[in-house]
C-alpha cells in the first residue's frame, strides 16, 4: 500500500508543519477550494473563525487594505514578480530593438535604391551622349562620382 505524501498545512493552532492527510487536513482543503463561495462560516468550523476574521477585507478602508495585502507578499513573491517584470522589461525591449533595426534597414534600403536609380540614369544617359555638364545639373552629383560611376 502506498502512503500519500505529507502536506503542507498552516492552521491557526497548528502553525507552520507537516501534517498527514487527515479529516483536518481535509477540512483545511475544502475550505481553501470554497473559500470564495462561503457567505457565513460554515456550522462546525469553529477553529476557522480566525482565517475568516482575517479574511474579511471588504470592511477595510484603503490604506488597512493596502497594509494588509502587502502583508501577504512574501519574499519569495517579490522575486517571481520581480523576475517577471524584468523578463517583461527584456522583451519589451527586443521588440523595440527589432523594430529599430528594421527602421533603419528601411532607411539604408532606400538610400540604396536611390543611389542605384541614380547610376542607372547617369549611365543611360552617359550612353545616349548627354554630356557631362548637364548630367552634373541634371542629377546635382559631381563630375568625379559622373566618372567613376561611368567607368
């Protein structure tokens, strides 16, 4: 026969231990799965009257709400939120990166087709004799890129 593992369970008497499965572990369990749903305490729960004092957080104002939820944050809590938020924050980032790089690659890919139309009409009309003075006006590139682009 194999026996269960033993659970975690923090009660009001018990404090923080391990416990067996048990009727009381099991009523720990019913009422953290139906907590939401409990209107009044149930009939024979008497020893969670404290959890529910507790748990009463409606009738608080905001700065005793604020205080107490900030009472519920472990440590453990503010580095898997903190871990979040900078695995957000990475992300974040690498899209802006990534949307940055495709910005300037648009750029650079214009320029570059600009100077590619430019060469192509230089040669055009290097190659039906327009001379070399009305190319410069023309295209307001200097005789030096005329020729290298010609040669």
């Amino acid at each position: 026969m194999r026996c269960r593992p033993p659970l975690r369970v923090r009660g009001p008497k018990e404090g923080i231990g391990r416990c067996r499965r048990d009727a009381n572990a099991e009523r720990w369990c019913y009422l953290f799965r139906n907590l939401a749903t409990f209107v009044t305490i149930p009939g024979d729960a008497s020893e969670f009257e404290p959890i529910f004092e507790i748990a009463r957080t409606g009738e608080l104002d905001p700065n005793e709400l604020k205080r107490y939820l900030s009472t519920m944050v472990t440590e453990y809590d503010k580095l898997v939120i903190g871990e979040y938020n900078r695995e957000l924050g990475r992300k974040e980032g690498r899209e802006q990166g990534r949307e940055e790089g495709r910005e300037e690659g648009r750029k650079e890919g214009r320029k570059a087709g600009r100077e590619e139309a430019v060469r192509a009409m230089v040669l055009e009309m290097k190659r039906i004799g327009i001379p070399a003075e009305q190319i410069v006006r023309i295209t307001h590139l200097s005789e030096e890129q005329i020729s290298e682009i010609s040669n």
